[in-house]
C-alpha cells in the first residue's frame, strides 16, 4: 500500500538538528553530553512540595484556556516588577504549554502564508518550523562574532522586503549567548514603529544573565507594547522543563486569537503545572542558586575552551551556551561533531543547524555538572590537538 500523502506544512517543517544529534547521542553509554539545553537540577523542593500537596486535594482537572487566575495574576505582577511590563492578566496574558507553545501559537497567529519574518542567525531552529508551519518564510539576518551576535536595526532593514510583517527575536540567545543591549532594543523598537511590524521577543533565559549584564524588555515602552509579543517560561530557569509551562505576553487582540489556536489543539495547560509555576513565582530565591551555579559552570568551560588551542569560546553573556568558534580547526562543525561524539562519547550540536553564519562554530551547553564538563572538554582538547597536530605536520 503507497503512504497517505502529507499536508505541505508536514514536509515544510524540518527536523530541529539539536534533537537529531541528542537522539544519535543516546546511543552511548558513557556519554560526556553537552548537546541539550536541560538544566540537571531536580525542580527545587518547595515547588514540588506545593504541587504534591494540591494534588492531595484534588487539584487536576480543566482549568480556563488562558490558564488560572490566580496564576496570570501573579504573572503580571511578576512582569510589572521584573520587566516593567504593565498588563491586564485577564485579556493580554496567556499560560502555554512551555515557551514552545507560545511561541507556535504567536507565529500561527501572526503570519500568513507568504509572510516574510525576520529572524537574527544564527537562530534556535524550532523557529524555523514555527513559521513553516504558518506558510511564512524565515529571513535569517546576519548577526557575528565581532559585533556580539547581536542584530542591528540597520541589518533589519537591509533585510526587509515588501512582504515583511515581523520580527522574532531571542534574548538573552540560544545559542549564541548573546544578550541584546537597551539600546540596540529601541532601535529595533524604532523600526517597528516606523514600519508597522509586529515582533515577537523570545525571553525564555532572562533570569540567566552574567558579567553584571542586564536583561531588558522591549514590551516595557508602552509606545511598543501593541506591536510586541513577550515570551517566558519557567523551564530553565527553575529546572522546570519537564514541567511544560510558559506564558506569552501581548496586545488584547493577539492572546484572544491565541487562545482560541490553544482551546482547539491543547484545551489548557495541565492544572498541576500551574499550581508548580504559581509556587515558582512565590519561591523566586530558587533562581538565584540555580543562576549562580550556571555561572560557575559557565567559567569552568570558558576558562577551559580558552586552553585549548584552535578554540574561541568568546564571552557569552547570558542563557547556559558556549557557542565556541572552531574554524581554526575545521570547516566542517557537523563532521567534527560525529568525530567528538564516536572517539570521545561527547555529545555537543555543530554550528551548522543554527543557520547562516553557524559553520564554524559548535554549541557547548553547560547545564550539566562540572564533572561532565571537565570530561567533555578533555576529549575535545584530545581532538582538536590531534587534527591541529596534524595541520601543523602537513603545512
């Protein structure tokens, strides 16, 4: 029998490559990995704990699509304090099923087939199934090295066409690192402005900033709140991911239509998750432990990237990423990837699967424990000396 034929959105959504190596890493069973971007910590107790005495009470059933009032309450407290973003938790405020669900209804939502969606690269690959599902087209705008991995207005522009209708863009970023200044904010802001554009700003590390660098929300001009969409979550940065709840943020207008997508494909985000997020927001001092043991890490595997010849780690200023230039090493991150993960068991994501501009690099997460990093690092430093040995011989 020949297969039933797919929809065109089944074969225009690709396979997120970060999941294509985690899954071939499975395969080993001394694995040093630092593929995936999971923090290794168990949810703190005091969240477990409020979840396992509602659930003693009954607590599991249907909640509103939106989510609990008493949650989007406490969140848009949360984002008047934190953000400094005012708005009503009960018609521009969403509870979804992780920052994935968010960021899937707001593209849906948002975009015809057709559209053009400016995405700074290199990107997170899920968005570019979020916008192939829609029928839109993702416009990878140039971001490197030397100016932060941060997008410019200007970069925009030069980018944009008639059929441009938004931007999407992730700060603090996967998998660069890179957090986008105040500045270069309201110049993007600007442009929104100018041009009728919509963004949607994807914050789901903005508890995980380092160096004394700040986070800040565009959402938090009002003049830019009607053309923005604001995406957290709860999963890194309260080692909630298995959790899967996020929220989003935006124009009354945007979150109805949201919430309609979400009553038609998830019904509502389970009960139990928000009763864990509400603790979350009531427990905030769990994030300052979880953030200053990533910090730690962060300077393990910078201090030790930096010792090995070959290997520009930079200086990531936010989310749990390194993402390491390698091209004094190779020009092929997916081949040098598949060497790492068969000689040395560490699991790692070449550059190439975040878009222009990725080759060249690898993503090294650190939400792992120091020794798997020390490990990790140890059996890159083996390969890399081993091909640069081999350089130096044939020159």
């Amino acid at each position: 029998m020949d297969d039933l034929p797919l929809a065109a959105r089944a074969e225009r959504m690709p396979q997120s490559g970060i999941r294509e190596i985690f899954d071939k890493a499975q395969a080993y069973d001394e694995l040093h990995d630092l593929s995936i971007g999971e923090p290794d910590f168990p949810t703190p107790e005091p969240i477990a704990n409020a979840v396992s005495d509602a659930l003693g009470s009954g607590v599991g059933g249907y909640t509103q699509t939106v989510g609990r009032g008493d949650l989007r309450h406490a969140l848009a407290e949360k984002l008047d304090e934190r953000n400094g973003i005012d708005c009503d938790p009960d018609s521009e405020l969403i509870v979804t099923p992780g920052a994935m669900g968010a960021l899937f209804a707001a593209t849906q939502v948002l975009c015809d087939p057709g559209d053009e969606v400016l995405v700074p690269s290199p990107y997170w690959p899920n968005y570019a199934g979020h916008l192939a599902a829609a029928g839109a087209e993702l416009v990878p705008v140039p971001t490197d090295k030397s100016m932060g991995f941060t997008p410019r207005a200007a970069d925009l522009e030069a980018a944009a066409s008639e059929d441009t209708v938004g931007v999407l863009v992730n700060t603090p970023g996967n998998p660069t690192g890179a957090v986008v200044s105040p500045d270069r904010l309201r110049e993007i802001g600007a442009t929104l402005r100018e041009r009728d554009w919509w963004a949607v700003l994807d914050e789901t590390y903005e508890d995980l900033v380092y160096d004394g660098t700040a986070h800040h929300s565009l959402a938090s001009d009002p003049a830019l709140f009607e053309h923005t969409v604001t995406v957290q979550s709860f999963s890194k940065s309260y080692a909630m991911t298995g959790w899967r709840i996020g929220y989003a943020v935006g124009p009354e207008n945007v979150v109805s239509a949201m919430r309609v997508l979400q009553e038609h494909t998830v019904s509502s985000v389970a009960e139990p998750a928000q009763v864990a997020a509400k603790a979350a927001l009531e427990h905030r001092s769990v994030v300052s432990d979880i953030h200053d043991a990533f910090a730690d890490r962060r300077t393990l595997i910078v201090d030790r990237l930096n010792d090995i010849r070959g290997v520009d780690p930079g200086t990531p200023r936010g989310a749990f990423y390194v993402f390491a230039d390698v091209s004094a090493v190779t020009t092929d991150s997916r081949a040098l990837t598949e060497t790492l993960l068969e000689d040395e068991q560490v699991g790692t994501v070449p550059g190439s699967v975040f878009g222009p501009g990725g080759e060249g690099f690898l993503r090294f997460s650190y939400a792992a424990d120091a020794g798997t990093i020390s490990a990790a690092m140890d059996g890159l430093e083996r390969v890399v000396e081993s091909r640069m040995a081999d350089t130096d011989y044939s020159g």
